[in-house]
C-alpha cells in the first residue's frame, strides 16, 4: 500500500475509570498492520488512574494524544469531543474495554476504499467471556440493517464527510448511544458497507462492563430509539420493543426489582398492548407478588 493510499485513520477511546483495561485497548491500536493512526484518548473526569495512565501512554507512543472533560459527561460526550478533535480521513470508535485484532484496520481500510459510496463501514465482533472463549456476535447486511435487528455492533468506521454532516452523539444515551447515532447517520443519507470476513473486534465481558452494569437502560433507550426510528416500519417497532421492554422486564425481576419491573411493564404493554412475551412477565410478576 503506497503513501497515497494510506489516509490516516483517528481512533477514539472515550474512558472512565477504565485503568485495567486502558493499556491494552491502546496497544491493539498502536500495533495495527496498517501504518498511519491516531489514538486520541478522552478521559471523562474518571477518579482512578485513567488520566495518568493515558498521558503515560500518550508519552510513550507519538501516535497517541489525550483529551480531558473535567467533570463526567457521559460518553456520547466522550465520542463528540474525540471526533471533533480528530484528523484524520476516517474515524474509527473504541470502547476503553475492547481491543482490535492486528490487522482490522487494514481491512477496514480496504472497505472504505473498495466502496467509496459509503461513509460507514463495520464488521461482526469477538464477545470474549471472563474464562477466555470467545463466541461470534453477527451483525445484520446492510440492507437488513437498522430494520432486521437493533444490532449494529461496535467495529465501526466513519469517513470524516460523514461526521462532517453534523449529526453527533446525544448526551441523553448513556447505553445505546452507538444504535441512536448511527440510525440518525442513516436517516440523514449515510451508506453503510460491511466488511463480510473473520471478526476485526473483541468485546470483552465482565462484571463491570456497560453490557452488564447497564443492561436495563440499554433496552429502554434501546426501544426509544426504535419509536422514534424512520427506517423501521410500524409492525416491526412494536415486535422489536415489545422484545426490549420484556428483556428489560426479566433483567428487573432477576435483581429482584418488582416495583420497577412492573413500572416497565406497563410502559411496555402501553406501546405493544397485544404482546405475548410482555404478558408472560405480568404474570410472571403477578405469580410473585
């Protein structure tokens, strides 16, 4: 790959409180296949050592700059002030607590080249348990995308045209803020293109991901986003909704939150009243009592 086909690619890693993780998330970046990257770390007013850390590392690898927010924002707050911050062609987004195979911007590169219509690109995932195994997470074709499922996973790349339109991360997604920025990308006009290989990202679980520790608010805002949605039709938003609100019903009532658990319920019932799965809760809920 020659100098004029090798545009920079920035990295951002919004961080809070993610010192255990931070260093490897950055060294997946650094020792990527592909030659010219930017990390841009975006610690989030966190209260362990992540600031330190990321300057050290920034320190250490000229590739690497860090951003700072004073107080916690959030972490579409994190993603705005990295992207904006950024200076390359493409923009790719990682969580502090995942890492990239070697050579996945190589071949996200590759993507972007071959399908210049798009201005997004992504890739199925490694979910890594706790004991090291690993499963594949699929994410839907970009037809079947945004209709099919609510799952567009976490291995995505931006052109900075794309970004450019204006469209940002809302503040008021703390757990499915990925879903409601990449859904209004689309809306505004943005292709996505999938790169159809092995997973280029690695997911890890555990006890204190925001898979886990926000998997509740992650299927409220979840459905928010599906309702307000203009790609899915009105059949589907009530199956896929129905779906959320009962995960999020049977999460509340595993942590033995009844109160809360019918409170959701009923929300659910109110957008999808001739739901099985949600009436299959309040019994459950009513068996309980």
């Amino acid at each position: 790959m020659t100098a004029s086909s090798t545009p920079l690619v920035s990295v951002v890693v919004p961080i809070y409180n993610g010192e255990r993780f931070l260093e490897k998330a950055v060294r997946s970046c650094v020792d990527q296949t592909y030659p010219q990257v930017e990390v841009i770390l975006v610690d989030d007013g966190s209260s362990d050592g992540s600031r330190a850390l990321a300057e050290r590392l920034a320190a250490a690898h000229p590739a690497v700059r860090c951003q700072h927010h004073e107080g916690n924002q959030g972490v579409s707050a994190g993603w705005n002030t990295g992207f904006s911050a950024a200076k390359g062609t493409l923009l790719l987004r990682l969580a502090q607590d995942d890492y990239f195979e070697p050579d996945a911007l190589e071949k996200l590169v590759a993507l972007a080249q071959k399908t210049p219509e798009a201005g997004a690109f992504y890739a199925d995932c490694w979910v890594v348990r706790t004991d090291g195994g690993r499963e594949i997470e699929h994410t839907p074709s970009p037809q079947e995308l945004f209709r099919s499922s609510n799952r567009i996973g976490l291995c995505v790349m931006l052109t900075a045209a794309a970004w450019s339109r204006g469209v940002r991360y809302d503040p008021e997604f703390r757990a499915a803020e990925d879903l409601d920025f990449f859904t209004r990308l689309r809306e505004s006009g943005v292709q996505f293109a999938k790169y159809e290989g092995e997973p280029l990202l690695n997911i890890l679980l555990h006890a204190d991901s925001g898979t886990i520790r926000m998997s509740v608010r992650q299927e409220l805002e979840t459905a928010q986003i599906i309702l307000r949605s203009g790609l899915i039709d009105a059949a589907a938003k009530r199956r896929f909704v129905a779906q959320n609100y009962a995960n999020a019903v049977y999460i509340l009532r595993k942590q033995n939150k009844p109160g809360e658990a019918r409170t959701v319920c009923r929300k659910g019932l109110a957008h999808a009243p001739f739901s099985s799965k949600l009436w299959v809760e309040r019994l459950s809920l009513f068996l309980t009592r």
